[in-house]
C-alpha cells in the first residue's frame, strides 16, 4: 500500500460501465468489489470488464461473518406485525442457511439500516416466527445483526471461498475481509492469501475491543461506520473512529481507511452538504490513509463527481488552503 490518501470506490450499477472505469485512472486506488451484492456467476465476467477498461486495480470484499435477509418480494411491516424466516424455499430467509439453528426464541432481529427490528417469539424445524418491535421495510440483502447477543460466525462463507479461488485465477492482488472479529480470522486470512495485500474491515464491537491485537497482525483497516454503528451505536462512532487511528498511530506502517456515508448527499444530489465535507476533513485531519465510496458510486447518480470532490477536499487537506 502507498503511503498517499487513497480513494476506494464500490462498483455497481452505476459505475460498471466504460466511462466511469476509464475515469478512473490515476484517479482512484482501488476498485471495490463488494461479493454481499455480486453474484459468484457474474463474477469472471465483471473482473474481465474492468480489466479491459481501466489499470485501476481490483478489490475483492468477502461477505464474511455477516447475517443476511433473502427475501422474494420487498414488503412493509407495522409495529406488533407476526411473520415467519424460513429455514429453507420460503418467501423469507436468511443467509448463510446455517444461521437458522443458531437463533433462539427472544433473539431480537435489527434488519437493514432504518432501525426495522423484529423478535423471535417462537422456533420450530421449518421456521421462526417474529413479533415486530418497530415499523420497517424488509428487503432482500440487508444486513441483519442480533441486538442482544453474540452469535459465532464462519469468517468467510462457502462463497467467498469460491471467489477467492477465481480471483486468484485472475491474478487479483487486493482483498477485503467483511467483519475481521478476532485474532484468529487474520490469521486464517493471512493463510489463504499470503502474497496479497489485505485489508481488514472493522464492523463490530468485538473488533473494536480486539484493534490493539490486530494492529500486531496486520497492516490495512477499514472501519466501516455502517455496521459498526448497529454494534456500538451510531452515537459512539465518532468516539470509536478516533480511538482505532489514534492506536495505529502507535504501530509503524498502519493504515486506517473509512467508510460509510461520506457523501450519501451526493446519491441524488451533484452537491455535498457542510456537513459532509466537514467529516471527510476531519477523517483525514484524524489520520485516515484512505477514503471508501460505496452506495455514493455503486447506486448514485454521480459517481464521478462523487470521486471529484473527494479528490478537491484531500488537495485542500494536503494543502491547508487558507480562505
């Protein structure tokens, strides 16, 4: 890794295409895949588009230890509503198909970004019924995380492994590991990808508990103020982000990247808001080594604008520009 402010960018509809991957170029550090919303048949043919339009190099970004919603049809639920996750061929689900003999009654469900939660109220063979605690929306590919307990996870799911089988093939030297909880997933990681350059995504509480260890593993973090903020509360995270850079700065050759919501403005709008640019400063003022794009450039309407300012405030951060 360079030791100058990196730009990552998430791919997605938005951005897979010709003009933005050529605008790219010595523009953006890293091209991020992110394998939560990209389908392991799809893979070989999007490595191969990006590689025939840009020099940008590739990231992989593992699902990792994260549970999902699979669901056929989005449909919307008032508080006290009962409805059924099925283990398997049912409307609803979860992902990976292990996680259903890992709940119990009582377990309460907090799904997706918009506080939707829902309780376990019973649990059969075939399926969970829950009672919902707030009202929400109840989409497929969501994230779900358990309120009121730790459930252990694989840290890499059947998937993954299998994407990272075909990018070895393709000679991909970047890779993201989702939801990094202990010593022992750095090191299962740094075993199946020795030569490549690794970076280790900080999503939950027990991570946060267990930086100091992982600063002594590994070299390249992404805290990602997303999930992380279902684990600590939104309200801690500036406290968090703080207190991860301000650790690594006590390690030689650390890198700490941020995420989440930089210019979530900038989705449907060509202008950021005040606020926004005030953050993006403050990270780097913080001691962040790199900057990650994700809904901003994956689903937005301007993703290279999107690019463009964080490019403008890294130059007046660099700079100090006076007024």
């Amino acid at each position: 890794m360079t030791k100058k402010i990196q730009i990552l960018c998430t791919l997605g509809p938005s951005s897979l295409n010709k003009k933005f991957l050529n605008f790219t170029n010595n523009k953006v550090s890293l091209l991020r895949l992110n394998m939560s919303h990209v389908k392991s048949k799809k893979l070989k043919h999007h490595i191969n588009f990006i590689k025939k339009n840009t020099s940008t190099p590739i990231c992989i970004d593992t699902e990792g230890a994260q549970i999902r919603t699979k669901i056929n049809k989005k449909k919307k639920f008032k508080i006290n509503q009962i409805f059924k996750i099925h283990k398997l061929n049912g409307k609803i689900m979860l992902y990976p198909p292990d996680v259903f003999n890992k709940l119990k009654i009582n377990d309460t469900l907090d799904i997706g970004s918009n506080d939707f939660t829902a309780k376990i109220i019973s649990k059969n063979k075939k399926y969970l019924s829950l009672k919902t605690t707030s009202s929400g929306t109840l989409e497929s590919n969501k994230g779900v995380h358990i309120k009121n307990r730790l459930i252990k996870l694989n840290y890499l799911t059947k998937k993954d492994f299998e994407t990272i089988k075909v990018a070895k093939k393709f000679k991909i030297k970047n890779f993201a590991l989702s939801f990094t909880n202990t010593v022992e997933d750095i090191k299962k990681f740094n075993k199946i990808l020795p030569k490549q350059n690794k970076i280790f995504k900080i999503e939950s509480k027990q991570a946060v508990k267990n930086i100091g260890k992982f600063f002594k593993l590994a070299n390249n973090f992404l805290i990602d103020r997303g999930d992380l903020s279902k684990s600590i509360k939104i309200e801690n995270i500036p406290v968090a982000q703080r207190k991860i850079i301000k650790i690594s700065k006590k390690y030689r050759g650390k890198n700490v990247f941020i995420a989440t919501n930089f210019l979530e403005t900038m989705i449907d709008n060509q202008i950021p808001t005040r606020a926004e640019a005030n953050d993006i400063y403050n990270s780097l003022e913080m001691g962040a080594k790199g900057l990650v794009l994700a809904a901003e450039t994956a689903i937005g309407k301007f993703p290279d604008k999107a690019v463009i300012f964080l490019r403008k405030m890294i130059k007046i951060y660099k700079n100090n520009k006076k007024i």
